[in-house]
C-alpha cells in the first residue's frame, strides 16, 4: 500500500493547509511566491479600472455613480465571483471552528499575517469581515453578489465586476456574521471592531425586519440578470427563516437582549431537525447554530434540552447516522444516503455532526469520535481511488491526490507523480 503514519497528530499539518486555502482565494490581494509557491504566485486580481474598486451596479452598467469599493472576500469555490450569504457562512463557519478549540488555531501558518500575535483563522476572519462591510449599506441592507470576470491567473481577467443589489437573505446571513465576530472579538480584546460590528449587526436585523422579502436571483432572466454569477445564490422562503433565526441566535449571545431570546423560543422549532425530527447532512449548518444556542448560559434550558434530546436521539438512532456506521453500510466507513454534486463536502458535514455529538453527549463521545475519523481517512486516501481529496499535497505527505478542482486558474507546474 501507500505508506502512511500512524500519530495522534498526522493530520496536524493538514489543519494548516486546509486553512490556508483561504489565502489562494482572496481576490484583490497580492500572492507572493514565498507564500503560495512558485506554481501559484499572482499579483493582486481585480483590482484595475471598473474592477472590484470602481464596481457598478449590474442594471447600470453604463452609469459610474453606481461606482462602488467591493474589494477583498473570496473567490468562489471554482470561480471568481463573490457570493455574499455564502462568503457570511464562510465567516461563521471559522469562528464556531475557533470559538469549539481555540488552542488549535496558531500565527504560524506561512502565510503573510503570520507572528502578528492573532490566530491566522482571526485574521482569514476579519479579511472576510472587511469586504462584508464594503457590502452594507446606510440603511443596513447588503448587496447580495459581486460577478468577477475569468482569467487564469486571475490577475489575468480584465472585465469589469459587477454587483446585484441588496436582499434580505444577504442582510440576515450578514448580521448573523457580524454578531458573531462581535462577539469573538471581544474576547480578543479588539474592543472598536466589536463596537462597530455590533452597530452593523443590529442595523441589519432592523432593516431585515422591516424588508423580509426582498429577492435577488442573479443569473436569471426574470431578474434580468443573466451573466451575474454562476450558482444561485438566493435563499428558499424556508433557509431565509433559517437565516433569520441564526441571526436572532448570535445577536442573543452577543447583547442579551430579551427580544431575541424571545425569537428564537418561539421560531426554533421550525428547523427541521425539531419540526422533522431528523438529522441530516444537508442541513448541517442550521443544526450547528441551534447547538450552538445550548452553549449559551443564559438560554432557555427547556429549548436546551428539547434540541439536544432531538439531535443525540437522531445521531444515535436515524438510520442514516450512527446505525449506518455500526452496521458497516458503507466498506471505507464514511456512509452517507445520497451521492451529490460536492459530495466530499457532504460527507464532512456528516463526519461534524459526529464530532458535534461526541462533544454533547459524553456517553456516546467515545465511538462518535470513531464515526467522525472514518470520514476524515476517507478525504485523506481511504476511499476507492487511494487519492488524497486535498488537492497538491505531495509536500505534505501524500503520494496520490488530487491534481486540480479549480475551473479558471490553471497552472503547469503540478508536482510529476514518481512512477
């Protein structure tokens, strides 16, 4: 077989990597060699004439008092374009990483921020942070996408960006951000960000509140915006609410306010782990913010208990959970139902739901942990192909993976397979 080790912390310099994805992706920041390697060097992208900097609105092409800064954010999984409900749930999903072990996140990743004395997740936090604000406007509301042109590498791509305009989805997913950095950076101390991340938070909430319904479908022809984007980044009625909710839920823990408490009391029940009583991979993300609200000392305790009953019977009971993993459903023991588009990404949200279990019912930690570290071997060759899912890890202690995902940025200096 392939060699592999065999340590409590092989998959340490993994966590390293895996994070520094984020630093590939930034759009609009320089990616010096000493840093990202030869093979992806690139000068800042997207920042020329009618760029991110001087962006128009999409309907107004022609009209440069639309012209906005909407530099910095993320590139997309596989494209340019800057989607901002998923860029905002990029954001929540490293701080619950950072807030669940913070002494596992260091300054010491290689990367240009590293030694500034502040985890480099805070930092790959705070760059997404930035360009969120860039989105919100006075009345609180955020813009919802901002289309990037293509070109590889992507400093190559000299078309105009261009951006939709503002949402409710967009606005809730934002303040859901907001409150939560607010609330993880005063723990850091950095006491004028969580001051204006609190004010930007609670006027997103307002706005949300009075402006429930306001859609944006980029790349559509009822909204006449074909050629914005590519996925489709508009939220259903039912993950709006889901939105709403997990914005009320950080906003709770950030200022105590009754009102919110209040709110999600009375609309946690509507996500469909409680209303279906089922637990699924699909909806990670939603179960994740409800355990994150029994976390909080000052919660409801009878939610409390009704949302970890429901989660730790369905772990231990649903078919596709624990039962599928004890009765070896699945030869490389990393079971999931369905087969997707991004399937890999589904089978990490099952291996979490695992770990978000072995950490709320301490009986179960034991074999939940179990269950989780199948769906972590199989990323990393336990699968099929005997292939490493992160892509270009020969430096780092894999023999077979994964060449290429990317669809624009191409290169021809791939690390050459030893026969």
């Amino acid at each position: 077989s392939f060699e592999f080790a065999i340590s409590k912390s092989v998959y340490n310099e993994v966590l390293k990597h895996a994070m520094r994805t984020f630093f590939y992706q930034r759009a609009g920041y320089d990616k010096l060699a000493e840093y990202a390697g030869v093979a992806w060097a690139d000068a800042a992208s997207h920042v020329g004439s009618n760029q991110d900097t001087e962006c128009r609105r999409f309907d107004a092409k022609n009209d440069p008092s639309t012209a906005r800064d909407l530099s910095g954010g993320w590139y997309d999984a596989g494209d340019y374009n800057k989607y901002t409900n998923w860029t905002a749930n990029y954001v929540v999903d490293m701080l619950l990483a950072y807030l669940e072990r913070p002494e596992a996140w260091g300054d010491d990743y290689n990367l240009p921020y590293s030694g500034n004395e502040v985890p480099d997740i805070i930092d790959e936090v705070k760059w997404g942070i930035d360009h969120l604000k860039g989105l919100q406007n006075e009345d609180g509301s955020v813009l919802s996408i901002v289309g990037l042109a293509h070109g590889s590498p992507p400093s190559a791509a000299t078309d105009p960006s261009y951006y939709g305009p503002e949402s409710t989805s967009a606005t809730l997913n934002t303040t859901a951000a907001f409150a939560l950095a607010a609330t993880v950076f005063d723990q850091l101390g950095m006491d004028e960000e969580v001051a204006d991340l609190t004010e930007r938070a609670t006027s997103g909430w307002n706005w949300s509140v009075e402006h429930p319904n306001v859609l944006f479908r980029n790349n559509d022809s009822t909204y006449g915006s074909q050629g914005l984007g590519a996925g489709q980044q508009e939220e259903s009625d039912y993950q709006r609410s889901m939105s709403k909710l997990e914005a009320a839920i950080y906003l709770f823990e950030l200022t105590d306010d009754a009102d919110f408490k209040e709110y999600v009391d009375t609309n946690y029940t509507a996500c469909h782990l409680i209303d279906w009583n089922y637990a699924y991979p699909f909806e990670s993300f939603n179960q994740d913010m409800l355990l994150h609200y029994t976390n909080l000392s000052n919660a409801t305790m009878s939610v409390k208990d009704h949302i970890l009953e429901v989660y730790t019977n369905q772990m231990l009971t649903g078919n596709d959970n624990m039962p599928a993993i004890e009765t070896k459903k699945d030869p490389y023991m990393a079971y999931v139902k369905d087969y997707t588009w991004g399937s890999n990404s589904i089978k990490s949200r099952q291996a979490n739901m695992f770990h978000s279990l072995s950490i709320h019912s301490s009986s179960s930690a034991e074999k939940a942990i179990r269950a989780a570290s199948g769906y972590m071997h199989y990323m990393h060759g336990v699968n099929p192909l005997n292939i490493v899912y992160l892509s270009n890890m020969y430096d780092h202690g894999a023999e077979n993976a994964v060449n290429q995902f990317y669809h624009s940025w191409f290169t021809c200096c791939f690390h050459t397979i030893p026969a």
